[in-house]
C-alpha cells in the first residue's frame, strides 16, 4: 500500500495491531494523515496525572514515541518492525488535564534509519512537548 492511501482507519489498526497492551491503554486516536506525518489524539485520562497534578513524562514520551511509529509507517505504506534508537524530549509546559495533540513528521526516511520530529500541544493550543527521533528499521 502507497503512503499516500494510508488512511485514519489504518492507522487506528496498526494502534490496535502493533501496539504493546499497556500503550493501547492510553486511547491513541488517529485524527490526521498526509505526505509529512500523521496527527493521533491523547484524551486526556486522571490516572496520567502523578502526585505533582500533572500529566507525567512517561505518558506524554510514549505518546510521542507511538505517534512515530505511525507516522512512519504511514510513509511506509504499511506497518515494518522498527526500533527507537533515540528519543530526545523537551517539556516545555506542563499539561494539566485535556485531551493532547500529538503531531509526528518524519525528516527523513531512509532505507534502514529513520529521523523525526514529534511535537505535542495542549488543549489551550500551546506547545508543551517537543521531541527528536532516530529509529532503526529492522
């Protein structure tokens, strides 16, 4: 299958296909594809938040590092064994509560390396997570 005829309903079946049990847990829901990436909705859970009242890293970083894994195979056509090799994340504000937005655009993709960017914004708009990506195609 093309990159260009991967559509929302494939990319919430690789979610439920691909993914580890305790990430489907976090609800990621495709709301976007196109030549770049892919858009995946984080609704917004109260056991995400720690004692602190935020949204805790671990959430919002596995979030990002899902996001990747469609946006690259969304550029693929189809899901392909992959690995990370890098995550390099900067929180930039906390999130609260709201549903999150995860915007994830591969730079570049090679035939066994892969670069991204993830960005992931609030519900008041606002950048609140920024990460770079390296993965290795297997």
């Amino acid at each position: 299958m093309p990159a260009n005829t991967f559509t929302l309903a494939d990319i919430d079946a690789t979610l439920d296909r691909v993914l580890a049990p305790w990430v489907r847990q976090l609800g990621l829901r495709a709301e976007a594809v196109d030549a770049q990436g892919v858009t995946l909705r984080l609704p917004f859970q109260e056991s995400f938040r720690h004692a602190g009242g935020v949204v805790c890293g671990q959430v919002l970083m596995s979030a990002a590092d899902t996001a990747m894994i469609v946006a690259i195979s969304a550029a693929l056509g189809a899901f392909r064994p992959m690995t990370t090799v890098s995550l390099t994340t900067n929180f930039m504000r906390p999130v609260i509560d709201g549903d999150v937005q995860v915007r994830a655009n591969v730079l570049r993709l090679g035939k066994t390396v892969v670069f991204g960017e993830i960005e992931l914004t609030g519900q008041d708009g606002k950048l609140a997570v920024q990460a770079t990506t390296t993965y290795a195609l297997l």
